[in-house]
C-alpha cells in the first residue's frame, strides 16, 4: 500500500443515478472492481446504477462524460492496465488520467478513478478487492466520487 486512506463516511445518497464504467480486459479483476464499487453504492442507498463495459482502459474518459451528460450524478471508473514489454502502457496510463481528469472539470461531475496501473497481475490482484486482497480500489473509488457528488 502506498499510505494510509483517508476516512470517508459513506453518506446516504438514495435518489441519485451514478454510473460504473470498466474496461473488459482481465475480467476477473475488473469485475471485483464493479463489484467493489457496487459495494459502496448499496452502503448509499444508491439503486438507480447504470453499468457500461468498453474494450480497454482508454475508452473509459469518452463513456464517462456520456454516461454525466445523461442524467448520472458521478461515474465511477475502473479497469487494469498492466505493464507489458512496450511504451504502450505508458500511453495508455496518461491517456485514461488525463481523459478522467478532463472530463471532471469540463461537467463539473465527480468521477471516482479505480482504473489500476500495475506491474504485475500480483498487483492488480492485491488492489482489486478480491478475497485476500489488501485493498478494494474499486469500493475506494466509488466511496471518492460519493463524498464529491454534494460537496460544493
């Protein structure tokens, strides 16, 4: 782990329309990651989810900002991007920051960020919420974009 979290309380927010999207590769990890953040979604009382599934970490800025421009009050997004032997996950990494990063300030709408970037499957499994995992990023990120979503 990289430090402590912070304490969020996860508020009561029934009523609200929030959206997971999540990349398709390693399906094991990325649906514990769902998962998680469906986990954090139920603590808040949040039953209007929509769920969208595209074919890599880097699509996930685009569907995000459609899921906001429709009706969702945050997205959560989650995925994996795990190192290879190219440059290409360091594209990849940037691209889906800084898609997120833009996307929140162009709708003025939380995105919680679950989308790991791991060396290794090892990794990615430590963080995924797994049974036996250390972390649940994706329960981690929903909690972020919940505290977001009243905070002005």
């Amino acid at each position: 782990m990289s430090g402590v979290a912070p304490s969020l309380k996860v508020k009561n927010l029934a009523g609200r329309r929030v959206g997971i999207v999540s990349s398709s590769w390693h399906p094991e990890i990325c649906q514990a990651l769902v998962a998680g953040a469906h986990r954090a979604l139920n603590e808040a009382e949040v039953t209007d989810i929509e769920i969208r599934y595209v074919a890599g970490s880097f699509e996930i800025p685009l569907v995000a900002k459609r899921m906001l421009e429709h009706e969702c009050d945050a997205v959560i997004a989650v995925g994996l991007v795990l190192k290879g032997e190219t440059p290409h996950f360091d594209y990849v990494c940037r691209g889906v920051t800084d898609g997120v990063m833009k996307v929140m300030l162009e709708t003025g709408k939380p995105i919680g960020f679950g989308v790991l970037m791991c060396d290794s499957l090892d990794q990615a499994i430590a963080r995924s919420g797994v049974s036996g995992s250390k972390e649940d990023k994706g329960y981690d990120a929903a909690v972020a974009a919940l505290d977001l979503i009243e905070s002005k």
